[in-house]
C-alpha cells in the first residue's frame, strides 16, 4: 500500500485486514468512528457492519470469532458499558478464531459524558489489554492482539485514546496481509452455551492462560538496570514522556510497557528490586500503578505525583517528572478542567431541525420536564430544553421515572432516530407497559451526524420508525416537519394531551434531514427590517449561528444562512421577514 500519513484509527483498521479479519462490527463513537469506515476503505471485499448497538457488535464479532473465523468490533469507552453483558461472558468461552475489541477512551473528556477507563473493564473481565502510544504502535499492538487471541483462543481488547486515534503517523503499510480467515460453528455445548458448572472450569482454564499470556509477551523485555530510579509508562502518557527523557537521563530508566494487564509478577518485582523508586505514567486509573505491591517506593496518581482525573499532558509530565526527581517544580498548572471550553461555544449548524424542534416543545411546555439524550441534539442545553443527560436512551427511561415523581409536569423527552434505535426502543416499551404519559420527540434526521453521518436503519429502507413504533403499541404518533413551527407547537401539545388521556406515550417524530449532510439550503436568506429592539431571541435565544447582532440591529450571514425561516416565526417583533 505504500507510505503515508496515517491516523491512529486508520491503522487499526488496516492492522485488522492485515491479521486476516474476515469481519468488523461497530458502533460509532468519537474517538472510534474511523474505525470500521477505514477497514471498509482498505477491504471492500470483507464484511463490514454497523451494529445498532455497541451491545451487538460485540456480540456480533465474538460469533464469528467463536465459528473460527477472524474478528473485531470497535466502540468507545462509554458504548463498552453497554457491551459490558457479552464482554466478561466472552472472556470465559473464548473464541477458536481470533477476537480484537478496539475501545477508544476519551480522557479530557472531549466528547463522552465520562473519561472512564477501558483498561479497567479488560482487567475486571480478565481479558488482555494492549495500549498503543502513538498511531504506529496502535497498528503493532492491534496486529499482536489478533496474535494472542489466534494463539491462546481469547478475546484481546486494544485500548487506544482520542490522541492515538486521531494522531497523524508517518507509516509505511505493508503489502503482505492474511486473506481473510472464515471458520465453521462447531458444536461444544460445554464452552459456547456453558452452564454455571463448566463456567467455574472456563474460568480456571482463562486464569492460567493468562499467566502464559503475560509471560509470552513481555519473554523478549529486559530489565537492565542503568540508573537508580525507573520511569515506567504505557499508553499515551509513554509517548509524552519518550519526548522528555532528557529531563531525567542518567537519573532515571525508561520502561516502556505496552500490555498493563496482564503482568507476569516475575517482571514487577524485577522493577520493584532493581530499581530505589518507581513512577508510574499512565491514563486514566492507576491500573499498572496498583500492580506494584512495594507501594512506599511507587509514585503515580496515587501519590498525587500524576493528576487523578483530566487528560495527561506534557506539564502534566514536566510537574511529575520534577516531583518525582524532587526538583523544585515550575509553577505549572497540572490538569485543571477549563471552566468554559476554549474557542467558539458549540452550537447546532445554522438550519438544524434540532433547534426548531427544541423551540416548539419550549413554547408548547414552558413548564414542562425536558429529558435529553446524546447526540447533536446534546446541544439543546444551550436552548434550556435538554435538562438531563444521561447516556444513550436514557430521555424515555428519565421522562418515565421523572413523570411518575413530578406528575403535575408535562414531561417532552428527545431522542434522536439512531439513539432511538440503540437503546431507545426498549425504554420506550417500558414506558408503554407501565404506562407512562409522556411525550416522546423522535428528531429524526436521517443519519448518525455527531459521529460523521453514518448509516440508520430506517434511512437505509429496512424499516420506518412508524412501523417500530406500532410494533411497540404506541397508538398516538404524529410527524412533523420541525421548520413549520407553529404546527410543531400543536402536535407537542397534542402529544402531551393524548399521553395524558391514554395513560400511554405519545410520540411527536420531528422529520427534517441533517442540512450539514445534504448540503441543501431550504432556501433564499431572510431579510431584516427596521424596528429590531435587540431582544436577543433570535441570536441568544434561539442561537442561530448565522443571526449576529451588529449593535443596532441583528445581521443575517448569507453564506451560513440556511433559509429555513424559523427566525421569522421567533422573532417577536415581527423585524425579521421572507425576502420573496
Ligand atoms: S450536524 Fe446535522 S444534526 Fe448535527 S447540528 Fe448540524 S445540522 Fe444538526
Ligand atoms: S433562515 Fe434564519 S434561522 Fe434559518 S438559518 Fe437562516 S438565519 Fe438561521
Ligand atoms: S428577535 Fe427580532 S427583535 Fe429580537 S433581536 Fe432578533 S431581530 Fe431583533
């Protein structure tokens, strides 16, 4: 293929053909989305999936990887949560063929509700966990994971973070790749369908491959002493530090380690006797910190010597490495979450059916309960009509619970059609079964657009909303198009009233394709008149990034103006006008 310059998620993907994966389930997620459209660019010829869920992909490759084939699945660390069910069970049948489970963290974070840590859900399901420094090592320690998992017949999770992914890499991807490795079910009820009595023999069996594991990866590591302390780090913080070893050479060794679980105990105690004190750099727990017993001699996150919490970053380096080698520190601020993000505040595009929708169910419930979801759509907190966050699918099961405590409130929930269908659908039988009286805003934009656009199911014609919903019993169900407000005001207020007389949810679907997907512009920018009293509704208010207001009246920017024309319906004064 040649040499070029390679994000993190791209070699991870290429790293996949390269080990002869036959197949590759995902679900989108930053940091991860490139995952799976890169191993569809590098090999169109091989099965690609996005899974509905992170759940399902999981599930999805470990069938292939149980049938003998070759695997993987790729999420971010807060869609491992959902695939937490399969994840530890997996860890105990293994797998005949080869399984990789790419989890991108995201310290920060920078787009996730939790900068939790990947590693941790490896170690408490036993299964091995490479973490890559840099988007070189993310193709050699992807490659080795499907090594492992080909060898000792378990699943192998590589953990990379948002600076691995999308780092850019010098790198020259080699031509020689594995075909494709397809294998056959072959029944062994004992493994694949194990009940309690042959889990506790899997588990045994998975403890003693581990040590193997450990021992077979770190066999070529030398520890050999050269100076009395060790620096040693893995992941990200590794590569940071690689580029600060003159900070401490000759006072300190670098120990690079790219596997913190497992550790051959015969490897941390050579550290521990070879070396006066230890530090530790890692993201984001203390996972090998805490494999260090002599805990008097090790320094790291839970001496306070690396920042607990936050991403880590070269001061966060410099101050470790100072405290550590007890120079006076420089007075450098560590990790301190910024108040208010640097740059421009993020907004919905100009044109986004989101706000209008936001808009309409503000105006129809002033005082109404407004359950929110991830997506684009987070972005309704700007509007104050997003008033919980919680994860995915969690607006319909929070507007179920918060109607039940606060019954006198009209409670709008809003869940995007690809959230709908992750982890939406469930909530919402729920909420049917107990009935529920609330309304439920399905903002329906036919893609996955937070994450780059991908594919929905409904957009792709296998099914409609509708159908799913009158599967699920729901009988009140209204689509509207969000730019026509005044009739989205009515069918939120329909919705809420029909919810309340059926004892059941109502479902509003706001239909409006994603514009920074199609690129269409609804139409011609509208004009300003006199008479704009600076009310703020149109820019503060509703925030649409093309209205700006100049210090007497408000401007329209032409270029980012989508012609909607939902200003003119919010603007009170009547200023802003259709140009016909
Ligand atoms: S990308 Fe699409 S859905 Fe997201 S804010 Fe922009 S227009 Fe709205
Ligand atoms: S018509 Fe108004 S609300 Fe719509 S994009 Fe243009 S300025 Fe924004
Ligand atoms: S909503 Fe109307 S009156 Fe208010 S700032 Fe905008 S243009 Fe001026």
């Amino acid at each position: 293929m040649g040499r070029g310059f390679f994000l993190g998620n791209e070699l991870m993907a290429y790293a996949a053909k390269a080990a002869g994966a036959s197949s590759f389930y995902a679900y989108p997620g930053t940091p991860s989305s490139e995952i799976l459209s890169s191993f569809q660019k590098y090999a169109p010829e091989r099965y690609a999936q996005w899974a509905l869920n992170e759940k399902l992909a999981l599930e999805l490759a470990a069938a292939a990887a149980i049938s003998g084939s070759v695997s993987a699945c790729a999420m971010k660390q807060v869609g491992l949560n959902v695939a937490a069910d399969p994840l530890f069970s997996v860890a105990y049948t293994g797998v005949s063929g080869a399984l990789a489970i790419i989890s991108a963290d995201d310290p920060g974070p920078h787009s996730s509700q939790t900068e939790q840590d990947s590693r941790m859900y490896a170690y408490a399901a036993k299964i091995p966990v490479t973490d890559p420094a840099n988007p070189a090592d993310a193709f050699r320690l992807t490659k080795k994971a499907f090594e492992i998992s080909k060898k000792y017949g378990v699943p192998v999770m590589v953990r990379p973070v948002m600076r691995v992914c999308h780092s850019r890499q010098s790198f020259d991807l080699p031509e020689e790749t594995e075909a494709p490795r397809h294998g056959r079910f072959v029944k062994d009820p004992s493994r694949w369908a194990a009940t309690p009595k042959h889990r506790a023999a899997l588990h045994i069996k998975l403890t003693e491959k581990l040590k193997e594991i450990a021992e077979d990866f770190y066999s070529e590591l030398e520890i050999k002493p050269k100076a009395p302390f060790a620096v040693v780090a893995c992941g990200y913080p590794a590569a940071v530090c690689a580029d600060m070893k003159d900070r401490f050479e000759g006072s300190a060794d670098f120990i690079k380690l790219d596997m913190p679980y497992p550790i051959p105990e015969g490897l941390i105690s050579k550290i521990e006797n070879s070396y006066e004190k230890i530090l530790v750099l890692e993201e984001t727990f203390p996972l090998l910190e805490r494999s260090f017993v002599t805990r008097n001699r090790v320094y790291g996150k839970d001496t306070g010597t690396v920042p607990s919490a936050g991403e880590f970053t070269a001061d966060s380096c410099e101050n470790a490495l100072n405290l550590f080698m007890e120079k006076k520190p420089e007075n450098k601020k560590i990790y301190a979450p910024a108040e208010t993000a640097p740059g421009p505040k993020p907004r919905l595009c100009a044109g986004c059916g989101h706000r209008s929708a936001f808009f309409a169910i503000k105006r129809a419930a002033p005082s109404g309960i407004y359950p929110g979801d991830i997506g684009c759509y987070t972005l309704g907190t700007n509007l104050k009509a997003v008033d919980t966050c919680i994860c995915m699918g969690a607006s319909i099961t929070f507007a179920e619970s918060l109607k039940r405590e606060n019954p006198e409130k009209p409670v709008i929930c809003t869940i995007g059609d690809s959230t709908f269908f992750h982890t939406g659908i469930p909530a919402l039988l729920n909420a049917k079964i107990n009935g529920s009286p609330i309304a439920v805003a399905i903002l329906d934009n036919a893609t996955t657009a937070m994450t780059g656009f991908q594919p929905v199911p409904h957009a792709e014609g296998h099914i409609t909303i509708e159908q799913t919903l009158k599967g699920l019993g729901i009988n009140s169900v209204t689509v509207i198009d969000p730019y026509d407000i005044k009739a989205s005001v009515a069918a939120v207020k329909a919705a809420i009233a029909a919810a309340k007389e059926e004892n059941c949810p109502a479902v509003v679907i706001f239909r409006r394709e994603c514009v920074t997907k199609t690129k269409m512009k609804a139409g011609k920018p509208p004009k300003v008149n006199p008479g704009c009293t600076d009310c703020g509704m149109c820019y503060e208010v509703f925030e649409c990034p093309a209205i700006t207001f100049n210090g007497e009246t408000v401007e329209i920017d032409g270029a980012s103006c989508n012609g909607c024309l939902c200003c003119v319906e919010v603007c009170p004064r009547g200023v802003i006008a259709e140009d016909k």
